[in-house]
C-alpha cells in the first residue's frame, strides 16, 4: 500500500518512507492506495502530543530551540515516517508543537531539556495514545 499523501509505504507490516530500500516492491506489484496514519492525523487535526514550550529563555534561544526540534523530528522520521511534526505555533512566549507520534513529542521535550535544561514536565493519557509535555524555563 501506498499512501495517497507522503506517499509512505506499506511492506511487510511496516511503514517505510518514499524510496527507502526496504519500501521496494517485487516486480509487476501494483500497490493499494491507502491514507497512512499519519496523513489521517493530520486531516482530522487529531495529534497524539502536544509539546509546550514556554519562559523567557525560549525567546532568546528561539532559533536553536526550534533548529533542535527540527533535527529530532528528521532523525524520528527517518526511522518512522509516521512521527511528524503537525504544526508549530507561537504565541509571546510560548511555543506549541503538535505531532502525529506520542513518542516524537516525548523525544522533542527530553531533548530540549537535556540540551537546555529548565523543568520538564509529561502526562500521559489514561491509555497512553496522548502525550501532553511541558517544559519551561
């Protein structure tokens, strides 16, 4: 299956990003076109965590803050095409990151803590399919 959005692929019970080694088909395969999770997230504005980042530090390191986030993100995503980041917003001094992956949002607050230190905070839902982080500093 091909998604008709990232175009992201299915094989053997596995998602593999547009071109990667092991996304390809034998011969005279046709794939199914299919919405991948991720996409299906994304249309239905639905994310699986949500990272705020917020304090006054955030503002003036704004710039690496959001480099950092970016690399977590590509790195995830070259491992798992379906951990993307939905959306960045910003307003004064707080920073909100909306991902299609639980474990992208709980990797982007670990890592801005660790590079940055602050407090950090995680509360997961009941069933652990939502993530809330918080970090501030």
């Amino acid at each position: 299956m091909v998604c008709t959005g990232c175009k992201a692929a299915f094989w053997g019970k596995r998602w593999f990003n547009e071109g990667d080694e092991g996304a390809k088909l034998p011969a005279g395969h046709v794939p199914g076109k299919v919405v991948c999770p991720a996409c299906q997230r994304m249309k239905d504005n639905n994310p699986a965590g949500v990272v705020t980042l917020s304090g006054d530090y955030l503002l003036k390191h704004e710039e690496v803050i959001l480099n950092a986030v970016k690399n977590v993100e590509a790195k995830t995503r070259a491992k798992n095409p379906l951990a993307r980041i939905m959306e960045i917003g910003q307003e004064a001094n707080v920073l909100t990151i909306r991902t299609t992956d639980e474990k992208l949002a709980e990797k982007l607050g670990k890592e801005i803590y660790k590079s940055h230190s602050g407090k950090l905070g995680l509360q997961w839902s009941q069933d652990e399919s939502f993530v809330r982080v918080n970090w501030t500093r």
